[in-house]
C-alpha cells in the first residue's frame, strides 16, 4: 500500500465521520472500513493508466473551491429566474488531456446549478445552461463562465508527459 492510498482512505473517513456527526471510536473504525472499501473499488474500476497523468495533491482544495462555486451560482441562478432565463444548449471543447480531469471538469459543471451535461465525447461535450433570457452573450464569456474557472484549476493538476 503507497502514502498517497492511505492518504486516500484517511481523507474517506474523515469525510464519513463528518457525514455522520460524530466523533468516536465506531466512527472512526466504520470510516476506515468504507473509507478502504470505497477506495478499493475505485481502484478496480478506474484502473491505474487512466489516473496516471494527474496530479492529485494538486486537486485537495478542489472540493472546497466546489462548493463555493455550488452556492455562488445558486444565488446567480435564483436571480435569474425571477429577472428572467432561457435554456440554451451549447457545444465546448476542452484543452484537458487527462479523460479523468475531462471527467471532473463535466461533473465539476453539472454540480454547479443553473448547467446539465448531455453528452460528454472525448474533448467536446454538450451542455443546457440558463442564460439571462434576450440577451446575447459571447462564446468567449460562456466559455469562461461555464468552465473557465474550473479549467484553470484543473490545468494545474494535468502531469506533462515527461512527468508521467
């Protein structure tokens, strides 16, 4: 078992002990048990090459930054319904190499209201957002209020080839 695996379970079941509210011993056993089942199964389904060329320490303050996202889009969401929205279904494309960072980048966007992925194909993937309703907006300021933000996180996280 490598650092970064039980890095992994230990970030599991510290997430588990938070979800149940309570700090003891069954907590901490319990959380430890899933914390190791869910990694093993991560491990068996997303098979080593495909996780490769990311770089994970990178990617620890990326749920934090999620969430923010999540809550500062609701309140923009809810603006928008009451001042008015339209749904408008886009086509993007992504400079991320890694099929996993791809992968984070689409779900990273579902997560955050007011956007739903309908189909993800390689670096194209095709989504329904809300606008404001009569008024036209610029691929450059979709794209960057879209993904842009989250793009430049996950860049970060992206191994070069030499470092793989």
């Amino acid at each position: 078992m490598k650092v970064g695996d039980v890095f992994i379970v230990l970030a599991l079941a510290c997430v588990w002990i938070l979800l149940r509210e309570e700090f003891s011993g069954a907590a901490v056993v319990s959380g430890l048990i899933f914390g190791s089942v869910a990694h093993f199964f991560c491990c068996r389904a997303l098979p080593a090459k495909k996780k490769d060329d990311v770089e994970f320490s990178k990617l620890v303050m990326y749920p934090l930054y999620i969430i923010g996202q999540v809550y500062l889009a609701g309140f923009y969401v809810v603006k928008l319904i009451f001042s008015g929205a339209e749904v408008e279904i886009v086509q993007m494309t992504t400079d991320l190499e890694s099929d996993y960072l791809r992968a984070v980048l689409v779900d990273s966007i579902t997560l955050i209201p007011g956007s739903v992925l309908i189909k993800l194909d390689g670096t194209e993937f095709t989504l329904l957002w809300l606008k404001p309703k009569n008024k036209d907006i610029s691929i450059e300021e979709r794209d960057e209020s879209l993904k842009g933000h989250l793009v430049r996180r996950l860049i970060k996280a992206q191994k070069t080839p030499k470092e793989q």
